[in-house]
C-alpha cells in the first residue's frame, strides 16, 4: 500500500517499495511450496498456483509499471 501511494505520489522510491514487496513475495512462495511442501497438505490441486501465480504477476506488472514512470520523469 505504501508503494501505491509513493506512486501516486510520483515518488521515485515506489519502484524500491515495489521491488522489497516482490522479494517477500518471493519469499513467501519459497516457504510455501519448496519449504513447506504445501501442494502435498493440500492434495496437489493445480488451482492451489493460481493465487500465487496471479500475485507474481501483479507484482511484476507494477515494477515495470512503477519504472517506466520513474524513467519518464526522472531521468
């Protein structure tokens, strides 16, 4: 939410809050289904990714997003 409003905000460190919330999430999903295992306590049900994959590609949207306006006004 942070990250939101810096980006509202124009400010330059929204790509850095939104590259820190990448890495938990990264994070996270390691714990989750390397560490954990989570696909065997929960039968290994393919839509078990969907959540997880939706949200890492929401956070890579809004990296490129927060960067290519971080490009363009401050070069």
């Amino acid at each position: 939410m942070i990250a939101s409003v810096l980006l509202l905000m124009r400010n330059r460190l929204a790509f850095i809050a939104y590259l820190v919330s990448f890495a938990g999430v990264l994070i996270q999903d390691l714990d989750s289904f390397v560490l954990r295992n989570v696909t065997d306590v929960f039968g290994g049900d393919p839509m078990l990714y969907a959540i997880p994959g939706t949200v890492l590609v929401v956070c890579v949207l809004e990296l490129w997003f927060s960067r290519s306006l971080a490009d363009q006004y401050y070069r």
